[in-house]
C-alpha cells in the first residue's frame, strides 16, 4: 500500500512538472513521444560520430531537451578595500542555473529518458539591462534498450552529463556510469590595490597577495561546493571538472568562479581501457 501511495505521488509530481512547461514545449514533446512503443521521431545535437557511439554503448536518442530561465540578479554593495564573497550574486547565479537544468530535467522525464548527455550550460545578457540575464541548458535526453531506468540516479531522475558522446561510451566501457552533472559556483569581490601596496611593488618582482588569496579562496568555495553535490549523489569521483571564470557585467574586480564536472560511480569491477589509436589525417 504504501509503495502504491508513492508512486500516485511520484506520478502527481510528475505530471504537475509537465504542466508547468510552456504549452509548445509539451506539444513538441508530446509528438515526439509518440503513443505507447512507437515514437514518431528524435532530435538531437550530437555529431554523427556521437551519435554512431550513444547507439553502440545501448542507448537511443530519443529528444533535444532544453530548460530556460530569465533571471534579475540582485545588487549587493561590497567594500573596495575588502575581499569577499558576494553571496547575493552568488545564490543568483546558482539558482538561475538550478532553474534551468530542472526544466531540461522535466523535459526529459516527459520523453520516459533515463538520461541526458552532452549538457551544455549557457549564459547570456541581454540588452534588457545588466542585471538580467538568461540562462540555458541544452542536451539529448537517451533511453537505454536493455534495462529501461537502470541508470536514472538515486533521487529516480534521469542522469544528467556534460561529456560528450565519445566520452560517454568509454566512460560506459570502462566499467562506470554518469550519475549527474554537478556544479558549485562562487562570486567574488577583489579588493582594490592601495596607493601604499601600489607604490611599494612600483617598479619591483613582488606576489600580488591580496590578489592571489582572493582567487584562490573563490575557487576553492566553488570546487567545494561542486563536490558536496557530488556527496549528495554518492558518487565515486568527478569526471572532465573544469573551473570558467568570467566578470559578467559587473566590473574588472567581481569575479564568477563556475565549477562544475559530471560525477560518477562503478558499475562493475572490470574496466575495459580502450587501447590507442593512431589517427593519420589525410588533410592538410
């Protein structure tokens, strides 16, 4: 009885998601679902090759999944003198962010996906004002043929990953699977030189400190929370973890440090190294 009551709300929650996508994503998603077994057709944005692997290592597209958020990211006043973090900017950024790999999500569940791979995560600012911008997650939902929702992570939602169909077949090949794409991001204020620190390196070899501890302390914050989303999906390790670093719209001395990877786990203990092969172009 109580396994039934779970899975009425899991269905509930399922289907309040689907209604909140805006009414031609359902429709687009629904003709792409087809009725029962028999989808009518895929879109995707992986390259042939990628696709040719996605199909080798036992998954099919089934659908280009997208989520959107259009985001006024708060002001928050800082002290030139002081390093710190900008939490307001911070939370902002995160959950713009949040907002739109969600909705990719619920497309996806909408598909019956039990994945998503090639994750691209964008953000654009519009000529609207500095503050707002829009932030885009992009990717193609996959089925596996051979046990449909083996690989959904452990909150039963489809994996998400930012590797590439390449990557994901060696990566399936080799004895581990994407459990979710992570992420941990950090806003940054760097202090202002003072006209003392400034005439004393005038001229002279000296370390930046003030600079250096600001960006090493704002990478770490973001790394460490990358990693707690990790922890979250009990995950062996990250993979393909890359630090961007971009100052937006809000000056040379605010700074966004953006971690972010896909975690995952073993799922058996022989690992399968695909051996080298040397590739001779034919072109110039």
């Amino acid at each position: 009885m109580a396994g039934n009551q779970q899975d009425d709300q899991a269905n509930a929650q399922q289907q309040a998601e689907f209604a909140a996508l805006p009414g031609h994503a359902r429709e687009r998603l629904v003709e792409m679902r087809g009725a029962g077994e028999q989808r009518r057709l895929f879109t995707s944005d992986l390259s042939v090759s990628e696709f040719l692997l996605v199909k080798e290592a036992g998954f099919d597209p089934v659908g280009l999944v997208v989520g959107s958020s259009i985001y006024h990211v708060g002001y928050q006043r800082a002290m030139w003198t002081q390093n710190q973090e900008l939490t307001v900017l911070s939370q902002a950024m995160y959950h713009a962010r949040e907002l739109a790999m969600t909705r990719m999500e619920e497309e996806a569940e909408a598909l019956g996906a039990d994945g998503i791979v090639g994750v691209r995560l964008e953000v654009s600012h519009k000529e609207w004002g500095n503050h707002i911008a829009e932030f885009v997650a992009i990717g193609t939902a996959v089925t596996h043929r051979g046990e449909p929702r083996r690989f959904r992570n452990r909150h039963n939602r489809p994996f998400t990953s930012d590797l590439s169909g390449q990557d994901f077949y060696v990566l399936l090949r080799s004895g581990y699977r994407p459990l979710g794409m992570v992420m941990g991001n950090c806003v940054y204020h760097v202090a202002q030189q003072g006209v003392g620190a400034f005439v004393q390196t005038l001229g002279r070899n000296a370390e930046m400190v003030q600079y250096t501890q600001a960006l090493y302390d704002s990478r770490e914050l973001a790394m460490e929370r990358m990693q707690k989303e990790a922890e979250a999906l009990a995950a062996k390790g990250i993979v393909g973890a890359d630090v961007h670093e971009n100052s937006h719209t809000w000056g040379a001395h605010v700074i966004e440090f953006f971690a972010v990877g896909t975690a995952v786990e073993e799922i058996g203990p022989d690992h399968v190294i695909e051996p080298p092969v040397l590739v001779l172009p034919l072109t110039d």
